[in-house]
C-alpha cells in the first residue's frame, strides 16, 4: 500500500506553520534592531584623545548615563573625520548641558587611533574617547558590521540611564550624519523619559507636547484638536 500523500489543506498548513516559525526564528535570532533592548555588554581598549592615553572602557562604565555609542566605518577616511570633527564641536552641549556620554567607535587598533588624532588636522582639539575594535566583536554586538569588509557601517545609538536603547541610527558609509539632528532626538529622549510625555516630530525645547500619560481618553483620534501642523513644523 502506498503512504497516504497529504492534502492540499495539509500542505497549506504544514507550510504555514514553517513560515511562522522561520518568522519567530528570525525575531530572536537577528541583531539589526536594537532599540528597546539592553545595551550590549562590550569591553574594548580605546584611545582617549584629551588625555593622550590609551585606556579601557566597557559597558560597566556607562550604566546608570545617558550614552551615545557612535560606529564609523574607519581611521583615515574622507567621512568619518567630518563626522568625528562636529560630535567633538558640540561635545559642549552633548556632555556638558545634556549629560550624555559619548563614545565613538571603529574596528581600528588604538594604535590607528591615535595616529589619527595627531594627524587629521580636523581632529586638532579632539576630546572623544575612541573604542578599538580590531576583533569586531563589538560591532557585531551592536549588529552594524560589514562582515565581508571588516569594518562597521555609520551606526549611532542612545542609551538611557536603564541601559536600554531607545533610539538607532544606521547609514551606508559614503554619507555623514547630522549632529545637531541627534541632539535634539537627545533632548526629546530625554523629556519623555522624564515627564512621561511623548513628542511629536521635530520637537525642541519649548514646543508643545502631547501629554498623553493623563490625556488619552480625549486625545484619541482627535491629535489635530490639540496641536497643529503649523506648530508641528515650526523651527
């Protein structure tokens, strides 16, 4: 007697249900996102350019902060010293008067790192600490590296004082990224997380918000009753 073949209907569903759990299989297992989830522990030798000395950093050292780990693709690139350049330029205002700490990171040696420094004449006054990541276990962590290049892509991330990711930022390497853009995320992170409010787009300090942690019920459906465009796109 032949093997009973299954039906049609069986078919169907014995291939859905291997959709759904290639689907679930992929959720846990890919790194692309990271926001809401907790930092990845690291540790790495780096560069510290306003001491002039190597040192050590992990993820023990940024608990309990605000914290911006910023992956670019390589020392002695054309990019990646612009970059580097305006995130030291409104260290001020990154670190200073928002408290956030930031760390910038490539699959360089800190050896390359500090040759880098010393040398780019748009790094001259440079003050960031720069993470080595030769083994690129760091930027695999983080889920930013070209694995078939060895080097990472532009890859930004904001910690909050939780440790969790709450916002992620990856670019292809030929274009920089917008620093005074991420202050403002930087801002925005950290009024909802204070408040409990939530911020519309281009939100700054002084704009309205939405407070939705007491307004919910009158709010749904009806936002445009509370704010409007003009005010959303106002600078």
């Amino acid at each position: 007697m032949a093997c009973d073949q299954p039906t049609a209907a069986e078919q169907k569903t014995t291939t859905t249900t291997k959709e759904v759990r290639t689907m679930e299989e992929n959720v846990q297992t890919q790194a692309g996102v990271l926001v809401l989830k907790n930092m990845p522990e690291f540790k790495a030798e780096a560069y510290n350019a306003e001491t002039g000395h190597y040192t050590e950093v992990s993820s023990e050292d940024y608990k309990g902060k605000w914290t911006v780990v910023c992956f670019y693709p390589a020392d002695f690139t054309f990019v990646c010293p612009t970059e580097i350049a305006a995130m030291n330029a409104h260290l001020d205002t990154i670190k200073g008067e928002l408290g956030c700490e930031v760390l910038a990171v490539s699959t360089d040696t800190k050896f390359s790192h500090k040759r880098f420094a010393e040398t780019e004449p748009l790094l001259e006054g440079l003050k960031l600490t720069i993470a080595a990541d030769p083994t690129h276990e760091m930027s695999r962590k983080f889920g930013v590296l070209i694995e078939d290049a060895g080097i990472a892509l532009r890859g930004r991330f904001l910690i909050n004082p939780d440790g969790v990711i709450v916002a992620q930022e990856v670019q292809a390497p030929p274009v920089g990224r917008n620093v005074k853009e991420f202050i403002r995320q930087i801002e925005a992170h950290q009024h909802a997380y204070k408040t409990g409010e939530v911020c519309p787009a281009g939100w700054k300090p002084g704009k309205k918000t939405l407070p939705v942690n007491t307004d919910v019920e009158p709010m749904t459906g009806r936002v445009g009753d509370y704010i409007t465009l003009d005010e959303i796109l106002a600078d």
